[in-house]
C-alpha cells in the first residue's frame, strides 16, 4: 500500500487546468489502487509563508546551538511539510508555468523544503548528498504555449529544468513529467493537450503496476 501526497499549486480553482488534471490522476490511481491512502495539500489558495532572518538563522544553526526560539521559526511550517513530504511514496504535483517558471507559492514551498540537516546535507569539501530516497514524482503542468524539446520556445523552460535539479539535490530522481500545453493555443489545441495529457496518465498509471512501492 503506497500513501500518496498530492499538492496543487494553481491560484485558480474549477478553472484551473493543472487541478483538473491531478485530480483526474487521483481518481485514476485510486481505481487501479484502491488501497493506497492520499493527503492533499493546497498551495494554490493556502501559500505557505516565505523564508524569512529567522527562519536562514534557524535553518543553519546547529542543533546543539539552537535557541528555542529560533527553533519555533521551523517547527511551525518547514517541520510539518517535510514531515508529510517524507511520510509520502509517492508525490503528485499540479503546477502552472508562470512567467516561464512556477508560481511564487510553489518556490516558497521549495524554499521550506530543501533544508539542510532535513533534505540534503553539504560534505566537508563542500559537496551536496540528498537525504531523501525511494520516491516517485510525477509533476503536472500546464503551459499557455509549447516548450518541449525540438520546439522553437524549448529553451525558455525554466520550469522543469528548474524542478528537476531542485528533485534530484534532495535526492529524488524518478521524476516524470506531464506537460500541458498550447493551452491558449485555440479551442481545438487546447482539447488535443487535454486528450493527450489524459491519455499519458492512464498511461502511466497503468505502467506503475510492476514499479509500485
Ligand atoms: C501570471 C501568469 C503567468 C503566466 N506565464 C506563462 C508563461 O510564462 N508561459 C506560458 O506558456 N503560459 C503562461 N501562463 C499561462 C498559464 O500557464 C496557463 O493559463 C495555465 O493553464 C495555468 O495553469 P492553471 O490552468 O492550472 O491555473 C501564465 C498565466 C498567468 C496567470
């Protein structure tokens, strides 16, 4: 049995392509797996705050230094979001490109999550080794226009590329991405992006059988 952690990031709701989609993912999953288990966490209408002094001060101090003070800054949010993140086999992601990269909330629960001591460490020669293993990713996008590899705008992607390098410093690198795109391409460009999306869950929902942890 896999616990499933599902986070969306779009500002929008019902409206929202990204939502739409992971929720689709949800319910297929759970018609393959009906066993699994699924939290959901909603960065979109919920941000969570920014780093802020306290929280670096916090975050870089050693344990045996810490104030409990400085210590509060962390438990409140990066703690908990860590905690659900790490409980989790498999994460979901629902994100829009914004401005060629993801929304502000989602870089503001990256900037909580990759923390020193939780989710990576630095060595003595300054190299990074992630701390967190055995999950599976899988991050839904949505895209007004079309940024796959061989296209025109493919070096504009500051999205995946991005949430991708930031997966694999923590430590995870089974990360597949679902790109909706052209979705203010037309009518007819936008229903084909959808199709193709759907096909591609069903898809790889049903290849997980073998590879379910
Ligand atoms: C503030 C903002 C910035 C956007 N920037 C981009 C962009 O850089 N590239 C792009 O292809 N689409 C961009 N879009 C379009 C969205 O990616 C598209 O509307 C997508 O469907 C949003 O996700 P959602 O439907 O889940 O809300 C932007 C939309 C907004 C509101």
């Amino acid at each position: 049995m896999a616990h499933i952690l599902h986070i969306d990031s779009s500002p929008r709701g019902d409206r929202s392509i990204s939502r739409q989609l992971t929720k689709e993912f949800i319910t297929a999953w759970k018609a393959t797996f009906p066993n699994d288990s699924v939290a959901y966490r909603d960065l979109g209408h919920y941000p969570v705050p920014f780093i802020d002094e306290a929280w670096i001060a916090a975050s870089f101090t050693s344990p045996e230094q810490i104030t409990p003070n400085l210590e509060s800054t962390l438990v409140e949010t990066s703690d908990t979001l860590i905690d659900e993140l790490l409980a989790a086999d498999v994460w979901l992601f629902g994100i829009p490109m914004y401005n060629y990269s993801v929304p502000a909330n989602c870089k503001a629960y990256i900037d909580q999550i990759v923390r020193v001591r939780r989710t990576f460490i630095v060595h003595d020669q300054g190299e990074y080794q992630g701390l967190v293993d055995n999950k599976k990713v899988f991050v839904i996008t949505a895209r007004g226009g079309t940024f796959s590899p061989s296209t025109p705008n493919a070096r504009f992607d500051f999205q995946e590329p991005f949430l991708q390098t930031v997966f694999n410093l923590i430590g995870v690198n089974d990360i597949t991405f679902i790109h909706t795109e052209n979705l203010a391409g037309g009518i007819e460009a936008r229903q084909q992006s959808l199709e193709n999306a759907r096909a591609e869950i069903q898809h790889l929902i049903a290849a997980c059988g073998g590879l379910k942890p």
